[in-house]
C-alpha cells in the first residue's frame, strides 16, 4: 500500500478525514525528529510537508505529489527535483498578504524613528534630550525603497510602503508596469540600483523560491545607513550580513527567518531585529493548508492535476500531451 508522508503538523479531525476519504493509502506522520526509513521512503507517493532532501529524494523513488503547507519552496532540492522529477509540486498560498506587510511597515518606521535604540532612558530629561539620536531620525517621505521581487507579497509591502510617502522601485522579470513602482526594473539591474535607495526589501516570491540570494558583493553595494528588510531563510550570505551588521553599515536590518550561522543568531544589537518567521503570523483559525491539501487529493486521486490549486509542477499524463513545466528559478 502506498505511503502518505505528514511530515507537517495537522489537526486531528484533519487527520482522521484523509483517513476516511482516501483509504487506500497509509498515513504517517511525523513525529519528533524521527524520519522515515529507507524502506518507508521508497512507499512513499504523497508528501505533506515543507521539505524534502537530495538523499530523500533519492530513496522516494514513488514519490508523485508534494504539497506544501507554505507558500515558500526553499526548504526543498528544487536543483534535483527539476532534474530528475515527474512530480507534481502544489502550494498553500497565504490568505492575505496584509500581515507581511504590517511588519514590513512596521520595522521601516521603527528603524526610522530609532525606536529600539532607547529602551528606557536612564537619568534627567535633560541628558536624554541631548542624545545625538536626535539629530538621526528619518523622515520616510520620498526616500526610496527597491522591492527586490513584485511577487503577491511584495507587491503589497511596495503598497504599504508607498502609503508612508516613499518613493517605490521594483524588480519584475519579465519587465512590466506596477501600479504601485514609480519605475520598475529587471534583475539584471539590481547591482546596479542598490547604491542609489534608502531602503531594500526582499521577500518570497510566492512559487518562485528566493527572488534572488544576496551575496556579499550585493550587500556591499548597498549604501551606509540604508534599512535592509529580509523575510525568508536563504537570501543572504549570512557571514557576510553579520560582518556588516557588526561594522554599523545598516541603519537597521530585519531578518524573518532561521539563519543558520549561529553567530548571527545570538547579534545583539538595537538595530537588528531577529524575528522567528512571524511575517505570515496570527494564521487564521481555520487549517488552510490541510483543507487545500485534502481538495487536491481528490483531484489527484483522479489523476487530473490540471484540476488542482496552486499548481508550481505539473504532469500531464494524457497520451499526446507533453509534461509541462514548474516556473521555479534556481536558487
């Protein structure tokens, strides 16, 4: 019998609807750290979960479906899985893309205004008015932010932006107008563009993966005193973040996500804001991923994968037609 791989939480009731739709398969879930055997991965046909390894890849030699209760790609082998895969890659789009937004928005005025930089002010108010943090605060109106990436989220980040007075760039490939960029750019010209803006935003793109991985070069050309705002792992070279960081390039740095070098985990500074994935937080009572999950089921049980939503990869398996691709760039 086949496997169905719950690698990612869900709800018991959810739990026990797949199991009562769909009997003809086995469900595991996850527990702990604990992971498949190899024999278990080779039963494997359905994966619930946000990520997947080359290793495992390799041994889920079954493996025809991925669905992702997020709407990031990174914690998967997309390299490997574009290579070698028939599978079919689905996604749980966030509901709303106003919560990115709020901390975006949020952090841009904090950093602004230096509010981490006071915490509670010791002595008279005299000697607190004569802080030269004073003579740093930062009007928003008409400084420049560049939204690295005019996906779902970014395009509402720019939105929420643009609301603060800023001036908006933005990057979209192929090149196109944006409702909300006063110019828009391709990314090619991004190394270009960064010396010239106050502010730098990189988020998801949503089926994408990264919008593109900031390298040190990158992050060098950004200039003294900017506000750099990252929500997601992976963008960045962390080594070379941390350096910076240290030397005060930024004005302020947020950073949504895990990073994986440990010395920039345990930074602190004022202005750096270390935040454990909370852009798409408070979710919605409702199981979005799990409902979305159990619909394509249906769908995929009756092999019609042009019925299922959001789609990244697809197969089509009806003779005469050909397999069609994910649109996923390389990370």
């Amino acid at each position: 019998m086949s496997l169905v791989f719950l690698r990612d939480p869900i709800t018991q009731d959810e739990y026990a609807a797949l199991k009562a739709e769909f009997p003809q398969y086995t469900f595991v879930e996850a527990k702990g750290e604990t992971t498949l055997t190899k024999e278990e991965w080779g039963q494997v046909e359905v994966l619930f979960g946000r990520s997947l390894t080359q290793e495992e890849l390799s041994l889920a030699h079954r493996l025809r479906w991925i669905h992702l209760p997020t709407s990031l790609l990174e914690g998967l082998c997309l390299k490997e899985i574009q290579a070698t895969t028939n599978l079919i890659i689905t996604l749980t789009e966030p509901a709303d893309n106003h919560l990115p937004t709020e901390l975006a928005v949020g952090a841009l005025l904090a950093f602004a205004k230096n509010f981490f930089y006071y915490g509670r002010p010791d002595g008279e108010p005299k000697t607190l008015g004569q802080s030269n943090l004073r003579d740093r605060v930062c009007d928003l109106r008409g400084k420049t932010l560049l939204e690295a990436a005019l996906g779902s989220v970014g395009s509402a980040i720019a939105r929420g932006a643009k609301g603060l007075g800023m001036r908006i760039w933005g990057v979209r490939d192929p090149l196109s107008f944006h409702p909300d960029c006063e110019r828009v750019f391709t990314r090619h010209e991004l190394h270009a563009l960064m010396p010239a803006v106050d502010a730098i935003c990189v988020a998801a793109v949503t089926g994408h993966g990264s919008p593109f991985y900031l390298k040190r070069s990158a992050l060098e050309l950004i200039k003294k005193d900017a506000i750099l705002l990252i929500l997601g792992t992976g963008f960045c070279d962390e080594e070379a973040l941390f350096q910076m960081l240290s030397e005060g390039k930024f004005r302020g740095v947020l950073f949504d996500g895990v990073p994986k070098l440990k010395e920039l985990s345990r930074l602190k500074l004022p202005n750096f804001l270390l935040t454990p994935e909370i852009a798409q937080l408070p979710k919605e009572k409702s199981d979005l991923a799990a409902t979305l999950f159990r619909y394509n089921f249906h769908r995929f049980t009756h092999n019609d994968p042009d019925a299922m939503k959001n789609l990244v990869q697809r197969v089509i398996t009806t003779p005469g037609r050909h397999r069609e691709g994910c649109g996923i760039t390389s990370l």
